[in-house]
C-alpha cells in the first residue's frame, strides 16, 4: 500500500521536477518511419512482458541497421536475452530513489544520447518511464492513452480496453507504421 503512494508520489513528482516548455506542434507523418534512433522501455508487468515479444521483433526489424535501445528493470534481467540485436540499458534498484525515479547520474548516458521516438510499452505509468519520457529530448514521446498521460506523451495510443496485451501491441505496431 506504502509502495503504490511512493510510485504516485514519484510520478507526480517527475511532472514538476522536469518542467519543460510547451511542445512545440509536430507533424507526426513520417515521424515512426522516418525514425533512427528509438528508446523502447520494456514493461515492468510480468503479465506483459510475456506477449510484448513480437512487438520486440518488428521493432528490432524496423530499426535493423540503426539504433535501437531498450530499457529493462532489473527484474526483468532475464528478458535481455531476447533483446540480443540492440543496445540494452537495465535500471537496477540502486538506481531508484525512494520514489522509483532514477537518479539523474545514474542515466546520464541515456540523457545525454539523442533518440527520434520513445516507446514506453507499460499499459499503465511507472515512475522510472514516465521520467525517461518526460526528460528524453526526442521529438515522437509514445505510451497507452490514460490518466495524465498528457504529461509524458505526445502521442497516446487509446487501446480497447476488451482486447488483450498481445493485440494491444500488435495495434500500437500498425498504428506506428502509418505514420
């Protein structure tokens, strides 16, 4: 119960602590194909992380030949194995504060590199995400529609909520690709 306060709290807190300038407008066409450099932040769900393999290899595809980062928690350890074709940062809890955010030093080489689109694949905030997205300067910010996602994203996927994970990920997938 003390845990879901403190992740609220950190997620809450990564809005006021990353105040950035209003968005500039952005066309998205081309923005997904167009892209280089991606940021994929593998979800922390274990429900999840079990169907989010086939979105893996489109993406790992769709990025052959460029960059592809992918951002796992230490508790997915054992998931970075499928991710064998890109680069793979892992969050350890040494890395979190008391409200899961990340230390600054800690993710300075991913801050500090440049990434066309950031795809957060957790159907629901996770304060280490929402931070990377809010601090990351890539021009295309992707996560699932919710509350306050506003904040986080620029583009927000509204999945129906009757389908499954792995159909929620295969719609975001064909979404991107129109654009």
């Amino acid at each position: 119960m003390f845990e879901e306060k403190r992740r609220k709290f950190g997620i809450m807190l990564t809005r006021l602590i990353s105040q950035t300038k209003e968005a500039k407008p952005m066309s998205f066409s081309n923005s997904f194909t167009n892209a280089k450099t991606a940021l994929v932040i593998i979800p922390e769900n274990s429900e999840q992380r079990s169907v989010v393999s086939q979105m893996i290899i489109l993406l790992q595809n769709k990025f052959q030949g460029n960059k592809l980062t992918f951002v796992v928690n230490e508790v997915n350890r054992n998931f970075s194995s499928t991710l064998n074709r890109s680069n793979v940062t892992t969050i350890k809890n040494e890395h979190l504060n008391f409200f899961f955010l990340p230390k600054r030093t800690e993710m300075a080489f991913l801050l500090n590199q440049k990434f066309d689109i950031v795809l957060d694949l957790n159907f629901s905030l996770v304060p280490s995400a929402a931070y990377l997205c809010r601090l990351i300067k890539a021009p295309l910010k992707v996560g699932f529609s919710q509350a306050h996602a506003d904040a986080y994203y620029n583009f927000q996927f509204n999945a129906a909520p009757n389908r499954n994970a792995k159909t929620k990920y295969e719609q975001l997938f064909k979404t991107l690709s129109m654009f």
